[in-house]
C-alpha cells in the first residue's frame, strides 16, 4: 500500500512553509510571484476577492469537499493554526455557499489568514465589513449541509492548481498563486530582482527612454512577423 493511500482522511499535522518565508512573498504582488515561478500557480481567475483591498499569505490547510457541504470546512478551522490559509476543492459548485458571515467571524477569531473556496460564500457584505480576505467562485443565499465525508490536508486540485499542505499562498486583488513548500523560498530573490527590473522599465517609460521593449523586434523575427534586418 502506497503511503498516500495510507494516509487518515483527516490529516493534522502537516510541514508548513517557513514563516520568514510567508512574511517576505507577503511584499510581492501575486502576478510577481507567478511570473517567478515559471508563468504558473495562479488559480482561475473565477476565483476572485469579494474586495480588491484583500490581500493575505500564508501555508495551505487543504480541504476536499463534496458539492454543497461544508463538514470538512469546520474540521480545518478545528485543526488550523493562526496565519493558515484554508484552501477549499468545492468542485466549483455554486448551488450553494460554503461559508458566511458567522464561520469568517470564528476565522478572524482563530488567526486564520484567508479563506481560498473554489465554490458559492454569502454573506459578502458583512465579510467585506470584516475585512477577512475571503476568496471565492461565487455567491448564493443557499446555506450547505453538513453531513457528507471529505479529505483534510491531502493534494487538492483548485482553479486549474495542485495543491499540497503547507504550500505557499498569496492572495490579492490580481487573485491567488500558489507555490510549492520547498520551491517558496528560492523564489523570492528572483521575485526581488524582478520587482526592481520591473520598476526600471516603467521609469524608462515614463522618461520616454524606452517606449517599446526591447526584445520586441526579436521575438517578432522570431515568429515570422517581421523578416531579419527589419524592425518596426
């Protein structure tokens, strides 16, 4: 038997990022990060901030869900530590919301970071009140059940992302990128580099010293567009 397969249902211990690491990838927006990370780990853009003032990072507590209930939501909230970011499989349902006013309250009160749902939440108004940076595929008035089985910290799939506990995960108004435990870290140096080349071009551009890239006329040879020895 595979060790994944032997793994209980709910696992509560998990290897998280290190929290120098969270509170440095903290600084950089998302699409920074993504870029770094090789142009991958954004989630589907469906997945939005209810406000583009919420911002958060932090390790993945990952949960699988069935469509429209909410059972194991509660199980990670029991097991999360402060600065936890829940990250949620809600197979994109959105008949009916996965959490709400009362569950982003005990968040706050708990520490927890975000909340990251690929499904419906309610209750936008009084979250966006709170402040709590709330992520997700939707709205619907419907409250879930709670009854039906789940996973807690196993490889989740959401937005096109795998995720696995403890994973790096940062959220703004762009949307969310996640990035692997054990890659975050190298990450950051490249993210600084590119935060600084990136503020170079827009100086060069705003002092009319660099009004197109550079690599422009390259990539356009490059595609058949323009033939060698040619430039726009």
């Amino acid at each position: 038997m595979s060790q994944a397969a032997a793994l209980p249902d709910v696992v509560r211990d998990i290897a998280r990022v290190d929290a120098q690491v969270v509170e440095q990838a903290a600084q950089f927006p998302s699409s920074i990060l993504a870029d770094v990370a090789g142009r991958r780990g954004g989630l589907h853009g469906r997945i939005a901030p209810l406000a583009p003032s919420m911002r958060f990072a932090g390790p993945a507590i990952t949960v699988e869900v069935r469509p429209g209930d909410n059972l194991m939501i509660h199980a990670a909230m029991a097991v999360a530590q402060p600065g936890d970011v829940i990250v949620v499989d809600g197979k994109g349902d959105l008949s009916s919301a996965l959490m709400g006013e009362i569950m982003s309250q005990q968040c706050v009160a708990l520490g927890i970071a975000a909340v990251v749902i690929d499904g419906a939440v309610r209750d936008s108004e009084a979250i966006r009140e709170l402040g709590f940076p709330m992520y997700a595929a939707g709205l619907n008035p419907n409250g879930p059940t709670k009854f039906v089985p789940g996973r807690l910290n196993h490889p989740i799939s959401i937005g096109g992302v795998t995720v696995h506990p403890g994973d790096l995960v940062v959220g703004d108004a762009d949307g969310v990128t996640v990035i692997e435990r054990a890659k975050a870290a190298a990450m950051l140096p490249l993210a600084a580099d590119k935060v600084a080349a990136e503020t170079k071009r827009i100086a060069d551009i705003q002092n009319r010293l660099a009004l197109a890239p550079a690599w422009l006329d390259g990539a356009l040879r490059a595609a058949g567009v323009i033939r060698d020895g040619e430039t726009l």
